[in-house]
C-alpha cells in the first residue's frame, strides 16, 4: 500500500511563550497545540497566541484549548461565579478568534478531517482535564462525568488529541500523584489511534508506544520508551515511527503512539520558567483510497 511520510510538530502548555522566546518552533506539514496557550485566557494572551500561530508555516494547523485558557470555556463564568473574572463579551470574542483564524482547525471536544500530501487524516481534539478539586478552572469535568464525556471520542480516530492525559502514562505532575484520567485510559485502550497528543501534566514531558497485543506481567500492555535525541543537544527532539534510520514502527490497531508535549517544563509554583522543545514525530501514513 502506498504510503506518505507525514512530520507533526506537536507542542502544548505553552503560557504565553512563543517561537524565539522560549522555545524554537521546527517545521513540518501539521502543526498540534494540545491547549493551556495562555495563562488566564484574556483576549491579549488569546489575539497573541493565535498570531504566531497564524504565521506559522504548516498545510494544517490543529488546536484545543486548556485548562488555563479560561475565556473560551463559555460555560465558565456560570460554573465558577467565584473563580477568576471572565468578561462575557470578552469570552464570546475570544471564541470567535478561534475559530476565525485561517489555517487553522480549533477543536472543542469534536471531530474533523485534514488531508495533507494525499493523506486522510480523522482527528478528534478535546480541552477538557479532571477537576481535582477547588482549581476554578476552565473545562474541568468531575469523576461521575467522565463516561459520558470520552464516551464522545469516536472510533476509527487516527490522531487523538486531549488537554489532558490518559493514565496509561507521561501523566507525572508536580500537583497531583496520578495526572491522568483512567476513564480516558480505557477509551484509548477501545479505539487504539496512530497518535495520541496531549499536555497539561508538564513533568510527564515524553513519548512511548503501547503494544496492546502484548499484555505485559503486570496484566497491562508492553510499552516502548523513547530517548529524546534533543536533550542537552541541538538536534530536534525527533519521535520516529516509519520504521526507518532506526526508528520504530507502528501497526496500526496494534500500537499506539503517546507523546505529552508540555512546553513549559515545570508546574507552576515549582521553581522558575523552564522549557522542553516542541517534539516532531515522524509518521508512515497509507495515502486515501479514492
């Protein structure tokens, strides 16, 4: 089956930082931000945010919002009537600069289809994160809802993108002991995508394949790790799937892909700003079939 060599530069947790302050941004064809791209969600950080990334040069450009990105939860101010101060009609126009910003595809717990180099690609990309109690921020959902709410993530998704992580793992966080959501987990585990991005627990920063084939002692399933050839070096932080030049390779339905992508490398309130360069995963992709 022929295929196409696709490069998705994913990157998420950035607050406010951008590309030559704070981090470099490579190129490639996809562009993911998996959310928290400010750190309150007023309409100066949102206009700031969605610039660069405008200018940014990919065929297709994907975004969801985080936790932090408090304005475009429009169901925020009525949830938390004590939490911070969100202008409605700020709200409602940082909504619009979303998703009325050429190139790009904003996700709010949805689905959509990109096509690049004759390829198909089925997405679904989600802001929401666990409410781990007495936080006030924005498209946080409680235990008891989290069924319904990942009950949404469609089958036959290739990329998935969530604010979030899963509890299969790269969930380490500074504030909590377990960052991720088990409830997550299991949809993963049902639908087994190419990819899964996300973000939110910074010290999780990382990238690993699931075989769900291969159950391991421990009753879960083997995991392969992946070494960041960009650490204390200034090559990319390259995740390589096409199975070439000695990277791994990915069966679809077979393996899955995680990478948490956390920018910002440390939790707010432990120690001073700290940054992870964005990582650009390589992927094998079957062009679409007419």
């Amino acid at each position: 089956m022929a295929t196409a060599k696709l490069r998705l530069v994913c990157i998420s947790d950035t607050h406010n930082a951008f590309p030559g302050a704070g981090f470099t941004l490579p190129s490639g064809d996809i562009l993911i931000h998996a959310g928290d791209l400010t750190n309150q969600g007023s309409l100066a950080e949102i206009e700031k945010a969605m610039a660069w990334i405008k200018r940014a040069n990919f065929a297709a450009k994907l975004v969801v919002a985080g936790n932090h990105d408090l304005s475009l939860d429009a169901k925020y101010g009525l949830k938390y009537p004590e939490g911070w101060k969100v202008l409605p009609e700020e709200g409602e126009t940082c909504r619009e600069v979303m998703k009325g910003t050429e190139g790009v595809t904003y996700l709010e717990h949805e689905s959509a289809e990109v096509e690049v180099k004759g390829v198909k690609l089925k997405v679904f990309g989600s802001p929401y994160s666990p409410d781990r109690g007495g936080q006030n921020w924005a498209f946080q959902y409680l235990h008891e809802e989290a069924g319904e709410l990942w009950s949404a993530v469609p089958e036959h998704v290739d990329v998935l993108v969530t604010h979030t992580p899963s509890s299969l793992g790269l969930d380490e966080s500074k504030h909590w002991r377990d960052g991720g959501c088990d409830v997550l987990a299991r949809r993963v585990r049902e639908i087994r995508p190419r990819l899964h991005v996300f973000g939110h627990c910074h010290e999780g920063r990382g990238a690993e394949v699931v075989h769900w084939e291969e159950p391991a002692e421990n009753g879960e399933f083997r995991h392969t790790s992946w070494r960041d050839p960009g650490v204390a070096s200034k090559k990319q932080s390259l995740f390589d799937l096409t199975g070439t030049r000695g990277g791994q390779s990915l069966t679809a339905g077979a393996d899955s892909a995680l990478v948490n992508v956390s920018v910002m490398a440390r939790s707010w309130g432990q120690g001073g700003k700290a940054f992870n360069k964005p990582i650009v995963v390589d992927m094998e992709i079957p062009l679409k079939r007419d």
